[in-house]
C-alpha cells in the first residue's frame, strides 16, 4: 500500500495551483481597445443557475445591447454589465426553450441541446505568468489552448464543460522573455481575451458551455472578472466578490449536472469555517432529481500527483473533512475536476464514485504517477484507491454515449487519439466503474 505524504508538503508540490496571492497591479485598457477587441468573437451560449441557458456578447463601451433572433423572433438582449476602463459591456439573454437557432449580429449561435451524447470535457487552459514561473505564451507547443481549441470544436461536441481556471496571466512578462513578449496581465479584458476569448473562439462557437469556476477565479485573483463575465448568477457591480457560489444542477436528459464552487477550499489545511458549509452541500446532491447525478467541482476532492520516490500524494484537506465519513450521496454516479494537470481516471475502493480528472488543457502539466493503485489519503474518511491511472500531456476528453455506458476518449493537444476509457454505471445501489484498457 502506498502512503500519502503531508499535505503541506503537497502545497509546495502544486505550487501556484494551490495559494492565493494578492493579485498585481492592473495593465488598464482604454475604452476604444476594448471595443475593438470586444468585437467578432465574444459571444457565446452558457447553462447558468436555475437550469437554463443564457446568450452572452461582449459588446466594447458603448454598453447597447444587440438583439437576440430566436427561430426567426427578435428578443432583447439586457445590459449584463457595463462597460468599464478594464472590460466592456456584455449583454446577456435568456434562451427560449427548445430554440432551434439563435443569431446575433448575423452570426449563429450554438443551440442547447436537450439529451447531449457528446460531451467535451477540458479544464485549466490559461498560460502562466506569475513571478518567476513564465510558460511560452507565444509558443503553440508550450502553450497549445488554441490549436486545441479548434481540434476540439471540430469534433462537434453536443455540450463543452470547462472545469476552470481560465486566467493564468498574473505578473508582467519578465523583460527580454520572448516567450511571453506583448502579454497583458491582471484581471481585465486584454488578460481574459487573451488567455480564454481569443484562443477558445471555435469553442464558443461549437457548443454552449458550462463553465466551472476555478482557484484562479477566486477573489484574490481573478474572481472579479469571472463574476463578471462567466459566473452562472447576475452580476451585480456593488456587491464584493463572493467567495463561494450555491451549487447549481442542469437536467440534460440522461445527465443530470450538478456544479459545486470548491475554488476557494484549501488544499493543503482544513478550513474548519467553510467545512460546514461544504458538508451542506454534499449532502444536498441527494436530494437532487431525477438521478443520477455527476459532480463537476474545480479542486477534485480525492486527486493525486507525485510525491518523491513518484508516491503518489494528494485530497483537498478542506473538501475531505466536508465529505466526512459520510462521503458522497450514492446518487452520484461520476465527479469530473481538474485543477490537476493531467488526466486521472481513478476507482476508490469503497463510498465513492469514480473520478475523471481533466486538468490538462493549456498550463504547465503536473506530473503523477501512471499508476495510482493502493494510494490513501490523509483525514478520516478511510479512502483509498483501487485501481487508477493518469497520462501526461496536454489535451481534453471526449465522452460518447454508448447505451447505458460512456466512451471516454482521450486526446492530446492536436486532436489525435491516445486512449478509451469505458464509464460503466453501477447497478442496484453499488458505484460503478471507469476502465481504461492499456492500448
């Protein structure tokens, strides 16, 4: 049996995945740059909280909302948020359902669909500039979220779930850094445009989204912006940041989704002031109907990397002590994460349904063992791994209804097929299994 090392140790390991830090000093951008920027790309469809859809376009700084064709029906768009001197105005609509076509400005829009069978699933894509940690920016093959991007999107998936961290751009790029050479940074549009916008445009315009909030969009660092921008709730300008969004759940047909905002659980010590709350809402995904249900949560609540001697080592201290020994509603049939960057498929060895985590879209990779059987995790919960495994590179899953089952496919950043995966739900109150056959 593998042991688990400290979790504080597991914090140096996962560095700036892992610690909030007061954000920098912000790279403004005037109103005529962010209408300019703004235009062309911005527009997307998104499931926000309540279950339905809402059309979303970034409209530059003159804050007048285009309008919405719905079948052939002309809708008004709300001013979601005004423009700023950081980020333009964006306008918002709620989807009709059972829309068959939606346009603004003379471009389609995807369309919600009711029973997905394809489902796009990515996480953590932005490129890191923080302090002396500074990925390649300018370089697909360092930074690969574009070209991924367009692999994926080509694939015409039904539904794209991104499981966060989104913004990566903190620091300045180091002077004489080539790598990084003309990159904004902060909280602001330039930041999020470059980063997410720009590089994930056939993204946004193959499929509507549901978009995970990350550690990177916590309030120390760009939290703001995604309130603003991407939060499945309104935007009020007044209010502070709000550390932690109620968990949300959208019926898909055969996929009832169910969002928990983990972005601000340490990793590394039990937060003892938001474990209740987090207990509370675990506890809560039983009530949820129809079941089953899968969990999307940004930090994965029982997730690993390599240790020394490559142990693996891992679990949120915070979410683990939430779970208790209660651990997770049987109506949880799969949790999806990422925040670890890497992919992990992983069966636990009672109590718990199998993970799959996808945190490997775009920063730096982590690194974990490929195989993860027998690891155990600190706190009380008595969990343990029976059998998992991960694969290094970059890339994002594709999982394909298949009768009662789920074909997960894997693969890198160029679109190229690296492995399958089978999701098996369980039977008669018992979880079930995701299997990944060696190719």
């Amino acid at each position: 049996m593998k042991h688990l090392l400290s979790l504080s140790l597991l914090g140096l390991l996962l560095g700036g995945c892992t610690t909030a830090v007061p954000p920098p000093s912000l790279a403004l951008l005037p109103p005529p740059a962010i209408q300019s920027a703004a235009q062309g790309h911005a527009q997307w469809v998104e499931y926000v909280s309540g279950g339905g859809a809402e059309a979303r376009i970034a409209i530059g700084a003159d804050d007048h909302c285009p309008a919405l064709i719905a079948d052939g029906q002309t809708m008004a768009m709300q001013l979601r948020a005004r423009a700023t001197d950081m980020f333009p105005g964006l306008c918002s609509a709620a989807i009709p359902a059972g829309a068959k076509s939606l346009i603004i400005n003379s471009v389609p829009l995807p369309v919600p669909v009711f029973d997905p069978q394809r489902i796009l699933v990515l996480g953590d894509t932005g490129c890191r500039i923080k302090g002396d940690a500074v990925q390649a920016c300018n370089d697909p093959k360092a930074w690969p979220f574009a070209g991924l991007s367009a692999a994926a999107a080509a694939m015409k998936p039904d539904l794209i779930l991104h499981l966060g961290d989104y913004l990566y751009r903190e620091s300045p790029c180091p002077k004489g850094n080539a790598g990084c050479a003309g990159s904004p940074f902060g909280d602001n549009w330039a930041s999020w445009n470059a980063d997410f916008f720009a590089p994930a445009a056939p993204l946004l315009a193959a499929a509507p989204l549901i978009l995970v909030r990350g550690n990177h969009e916590d309030c120390q660092r760009s939290g703001p912006g995604y309130l603003r921008l991407l939060s499945p709730v309104a935007f009020d300008p007044a209010a502070a940041c709000i550390a932690r969004l109620a968990p949300y759940d959208i019926a898909l047909g055969s996929v009832h989704l169910a969002v928990l905002d983990d972005s601000d659980a340490s990793d590394t010590q039990i937060d003892s002031a938001d474990v209740p709350g987090y207990a509370a809402e675990l506890a809560g995904l039983a009530a949820l109907k129809p079941a089953p249900v899968w969990l999307a949560l940004h930090r994965p609540i029982w997730g690993l990397i390599s240790g020394p001697l490559n142990i693996p080592i891992g679990g949120n201290a915070t979410m683990i002590a939430a779970a208790g020994t209660s651990l997770i509603p049987r109506d949880v049939e799969l949790m999806l994460a990422g925040h670890i960057h890497t992919f992990e498929a992983i069966n636990y060895d009672h109590g718990i349904p199998p993970q799959i985590v996808a945190g490997h879209g775009g920063d730096n990779l982590d690194s974990a063992p490929s195989d993860l059987s027998g690891a155990i995790f600190q706190g009380h919960s008595g969990v343990s791994v029976k059998d998992g495994i991960s694969v290094s590179g970059f890339g994002f899953l594709m999982l394909t209804k298949a009768g009662r089952n789920w074909a997960i496919d894997l693969y890198d950043s160029a679109g190229g097929h690296e492995r399958r995966c089978l999701f098996t739900p369980g039977e008669g109150g018992a979880f079930g299994r995701v299997d990944c056959p060696t190719p």
